[in-house]
C-alpha cells in the first residue's frame, strides 16, 4: 500500500523529545528561557470564539509586524508552519536539477538532503575548511548549479560566516538562482543578511522563532526574499496547505514580534553562557569549536563522539550525536541555563578525568 516513492526516502531524524525521564536537555537547540511577557499576555487574551473560523491564510498581521522588526515591507516576507516548512516550500519553488545540482556545504542542517531527496534535487556538498568554517566563495567555482543553500551561522558547527562573504557571493553567483541563507541562529551573534533582500533578486533568508524567541512548540517560520520570491512561496503554500499557521499561532508570533528588547537581553545571557561553557569545557581537555549560535561542537580526545553522547545519557544529559563521517567525534551541546551547564560541565570533568592515565 506504500508508494514507491515513500519507500524511497530517507527522513531527517529529529532529536530526541524524551517524555519519560527528566533530562537535562541539551540536545534540540531550544532557549532556556521563557518567551516573552507578551506571549504569555496574548496568550491568555486570546478569544476562542475566533477559532470557529478559519484562520487569515497568508498571515498578513503577523508578517507586518515580523517585516516591521527588520525594517521591510510585509510583500517581501513570508510566514510558514516553522521554518522547516518554509525551507520546504523553498527548495519546491527554486530548486530543480535541470540546471545542475543544489550546492550545500558539506557539513550543514541535515534536513536539506531530506528536501532534497523528497523533491527529486540533485545535490553536491562543498568541503569545508580545515578548521570546519564554511567559505561561501567555493560555491562561486562550480560549473554548474541550480542554486545554493546553506545556514549562517551553519548547524551544526556554529561558525558563522560575515556578510562581506555573502555579499561576494551574491556578486559573483549566477543571479537567476536563488541562494537559500538559513539564519535560525543568527540572533545568537551571527551576521544578518535579511537587509540585502531589497537589492539582491535571488537571495532568500529564511528564520525561525524557534530558537532565539523561545517558540519551538508553536511552529512559527519566516522567509524574506523580494516579491516573486515570495509570491513564489505563497503559490506553494497553496498547492499544500492555504492555512499552516493557526489562529493562535499568529497571535502569538505578533506578540513575539514585538518584543525584540526582551529576546535582545535574554539572547545575550545565552551567548555569555556559551563563552563562559566553551571556555570551561576548553580547561577541562575539551574540544570546542568557536561558535555564533546557542550550541557547541565538542569533543574529548581518544573519546567517540558516541561515548560521549551515551556517557552523558546515563548520566541524565541529553546532548546530540551525529553518527556522519568528519564530525562523528563530537557532540552537539545546546546552550542551556548556567546551572544546566555547571551541572553538564560536572559531568565532563569526571568524563576528562576518568580518561587520565
Ligand atoms: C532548528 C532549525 C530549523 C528549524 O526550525 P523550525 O522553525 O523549528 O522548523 C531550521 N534550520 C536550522 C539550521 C535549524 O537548526
């Protein structure tokens, strides 16, 4: 009963969203912190006498107030059901292998192979530097493409790349294909491109509310890109599902919207706790790669990166583990409270010195 074409596909693995045990979790990149007061304000202010109808089907208030935030008129973002199904939409609208393979860098979101196979888009992964940065001017070199896509700062090494690159990039890349900016961790010290939307016709930014505005449980995704871009998405929106975002959903990503100040201060402490962890667990015999986003790359010499994922399990922390060829030794540690991380880095020092000869 199954099509040949399900059968076919490989789909991305989510982390674990463990309903049992209490874990530290530290593993799916969520904030740490409550959403804003007014979240919470227009949450309990909601109306559920409006849930009778259905729901505005292109979010219009929502993405005014998003485009507000970052200085844009509203034709020129886009609001979807997370950011992972905006990417979706995007690699359906912009990308097809007729003209050549979507470049990725090597190392990157591993959700986009999953689109990549569901759509039938060939790929071709760019390897990254030595020391795991991404070089966006490797994309520039390839014969042949149907666009590019990559995350800044990149999952899930965390290093970012300047705007100065990307603009390099968009200047000298074919300027009828698109090229996908993947920010979901740009508000943790990453550099925005989402400015360049008006002058460049085929960038996309994409970013999320999941992350830096503590909203992963209410789905809550947005892509700026100039008009045909956008009115792109929204046909495919529509070839979908004409109302991905609840009633509650907009509600709530309005309110989130304009409460930049709070996230602004709270996205700091994230980030001071990052350096304060990285500079710890660098003391301790660790491995850490420098990162912009609210996670790090770890590893521990003469350790696996499975080790260290299931010594951290038993001993109640949830981190991510990547079983691919390259980044294999390390783990993935979201950055969570600063007790979180005290609790994590106890248990990294007994890992360091239960490893001494
Ligand atoms: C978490 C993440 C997303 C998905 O975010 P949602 O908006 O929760 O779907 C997209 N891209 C990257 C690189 C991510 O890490």
């Amino acid at each position: 009963m199954i099509s040949e074409r399900l059968r076919r596909l490989v789909p991305y693995t989510p982390g674990e969203q463990p309903q049992g045990r209490e874990y530290i979790k530290l593993n799916t990149n969520e904030n740490p912190y409550p959403p804003a007061p007014e979240v919470f304000a227009a949450l309990s202010g909601f109306d559920p006498a409006v849930l009778r109808r259905y729901p505005d089907p292109s979010a219009s208030r929502l993405r005014e107030a998003v485009a507000a935030e970052v200085g844009l008129s509203r034709d020129l973002v886009f609001a979807g059901n997370g950011s992972d199904e905006v990417l979706s939409f995007a690699f359906f609208s912009f990308f097809e292998g007729g003209r050549g393979p979507l470049l990725l860098p090597e190392f990157t979101y591993s959700f986009y192979p999953v689109f990549c196979d569901f759509y039938g888009i060939p790929l071709k992964r760019i390897p990254l530097e030595p020391d795991l940065s991404f070089d966006p001017r490797r994309f520039v070199g390839e014969p042949s493409s149907c666009g590019a896509a990559f995350a800044n700062p990149n999952a899930p090494t965390g290093i970012g790349v300047a705007r100065r690159e990307i603009e390099l990039l968009l200047e000298r890349y074919p300027r009828d294909r698109v090229i996908l900016v993947d920010e979901a961790y740009v508000d943790f010290g990453g550099e925005s491109v989402v400015g360049l939307v008006e002058s460049h016709e085929n960038l996309l930014v994409v970013q999320t509310f999941s992350k830096s505005r503590a909203l992963a449980g209410m789905r809550l995704g947005f892509a700026f890109g100039a008009k045909p871009l956008i009115a792109a998405l929204e046909a495919a929106k529509d070839a979908f599902n004409s109302y991905p975002l609840d009633a509650v959903a907009q509600a709530v990503g309005i309110a989130a919207a304009k409460a930049s100040a709070y996230y602004r201060e709270m996205n700091r402490k994230v980030i001071a706790t990052r350096e304060r962890f990285s500079r710890s667990a660098r003391d301790l015999g660790f491995r850490v790669l420098p990162s912009s986003a609210n996670f790090v790359l770890a590893s521990l010499p003469a350790r696996s990166g499975r080790e260290l994922y299931s010594s951290l399990k038993e001993r109640g922390i949830l981190v991510r583990h990547f079983d691919i060829q390259g980044i294999r030794d390390f783990v993935r540690v979201t950055i969570g409270t600063d007790a979180e991380m005290d609790a994590l880095l106890a248990q990294m020092r007994a890992l360091a010195d239960d490893r001494a000869p």
